[in-house]
C-alpha cells in the first residue's frame, strides 16, 4: 500500500502519464501516483468482465471507497485506495469529481452511443479532465484555475479518444457521434482549441506537473486535422524519439 506500488501499476498501465509523473519533483510524484492508479482501475473496470452487473458492482465498489475517504472513515486495505485516501484528505479533493470519473465508466460497459456530442464531451469532461483537474488540484491549484485546467484536460481527452478509437470499434462500440472525416477533424480542432485556450491562461507553476500528463495531445491533435484518416487506422501516435524529446524538452523549460 505505497506510492511505489502504485506507480508500478501506473507504468505497466498507463505508461505515457507515468513518463509525464517522473518528470515531475518528487513530492508531485507522491501526489500524482495515488491519482493515476486510481483513474487507471476505474478505466479498466469495465473491461475485466462481460458480465454488466459485475462491471456495474466494480464501478460501485470505486464510488462506495470514494464515499467513505470523503466521510473520513477508515481506508480501505487495497494497493490504491489507501494511497489514494492520504491524498484526496490532504488536498481536500472534491468527492463531486471524483465520483463523476467513476460514473462516467458506465459508458464502457454498454455498446450504447453517446446521445450527441454534449454528451460525449462531457464524458471526456468527467475523465480526461476531470483527472487533471484533480491531479492540479492535490499539487496546490486554486478553484479559480479550474476551468483552465478542464479545458486543457478535454484537450488532451479528445487527443487520448482519437487514438483509441481503434480499441473502441474492435469491441462492437461507437465511439463518435459523427465518423464522418470533416466532423472527426473538427473534433480535433476543437480539442486543439481547447488547449491552446488554456495556455492562455494564467495557472500556478506548482500544478504544471499534472498538466504535463498532456504532453503528447498537440501532435496528435495536429496529426487527426491534417489526415483524419489517421485516426481509423490507429496512426496518430509520434515517433519513440520524438515522444521522449517533447517531454524533455517541456520539463525543462517548465512548460507543457
């Protein structure tokens, strides 16, 4: 039940937040673990089962821990929750987030499409951004930052979409509202803009390192307007070198 168990989990699953985490000072580490290893068994909950009402229960099972840190009881004795728990108190993280990217899960469990495209950017809202709001937060952002940080996290939630889309239509689902080549780059676009809007805005050096999870969705973003067919054909990802010296680069200069 450490931040070093949790960061291995991290690493074997969510490898490029994890890359992103260890350019981070190590007090952020400590932070950003716990966070990502939460949203990364809640990511997966769904998949682990074909049966609804046991993926459903998984699900539960996170909002229920969720709950209970919040309340102040007793951590539960799990390799995440417990991490997990020193971090939500000592942040004082708000359990509304928190449970929002738990309940946006259910979407994984069914092979209903979203409603419309509200309905899938608040989808992304809950997870991508939601997360990073959480991960900015727990580093010392303010509430006023909050929606800057959102917007940068559904910036780098549509860039994550995009490339699993792949994933999502191998397993019977319909992950677009409109698959249509025009409507997936003005999805693009409209992540792109995302990003760039909240790098206008002003937020603190102390949550940088959570908005640095991000540090690919630019390139991919670029990649999806310039040829939306990438996106099909699962070919957004940059180079292994490329990759790494962006997030050098970023960490160095402070940027993200």
């Amino acid at each position: 039940m450490s931040i070093e168990a949790c960061a291995g989990l991290v690493e074997r699953g969510d490898p490029d937040r994890f890359r992103a985490a260890m350019a981070a000072p190590v007090a952020a580490r400590e932070k950003l673990f716990p966070l990502y290893a939460f949203n990364l068994e809640v990511a997966r909950a769904p998949f682990v089962t074909k049966e609804a009402m046991i993926a459903e229960m998984r699900l539960q099972w996170w909002r229920d821990v969720i709950e209970e840190i919040v309340s102040g009881a007793p951590a539960r004795a799990h390799e995440v929750a417990a991490p997990l728990s020193r971090v939500v108190r000592e942040a004082e993280l708000p359990e509304a987030a928190l449970d929002a990217l738990v309940a946006a899960r259910r979407w994984d469990i069914y092979a209903d499409p979203f409603a419309d495209q509200a309905a899938l950017d608040a989808h992304l809202d809950a997870t991508a951004g939601g997360l990073m709001w959480l991960s900015a937060k727990a580093l010392g952002a303010s509430d006023d930052e909050e929606a800057a940080i959102r917007r940068a996290g559904f910036g780098h939630g549509v860039a994550l979409w995009l490339m699993a889309i792949p994933g999502f239509e191998e397993r019977g689902k319909r992950p677009l509202v409109d698959g249509r080549p025009e409507a997936v780059r003005e999805l693009a676009r409209r992540g792109l803009a995302a990003l760039r809007e909240a790098r206008k805005a002003r937020i603190s050096k102390q949550a940088v390192p959570a908005l640095r999870a991000g540090w690919q969705a630019e390139g991919v973003l670029k990649r999806a307007i310039a040829d939306p067919r990438r996106v099909a054909e699962g070919a957004l990802g940059a180079g292994p070198a490329g990759a790494s010296g962006s997030l050098a680069l970023k960490a160095l200069t402070g940027r993200w």
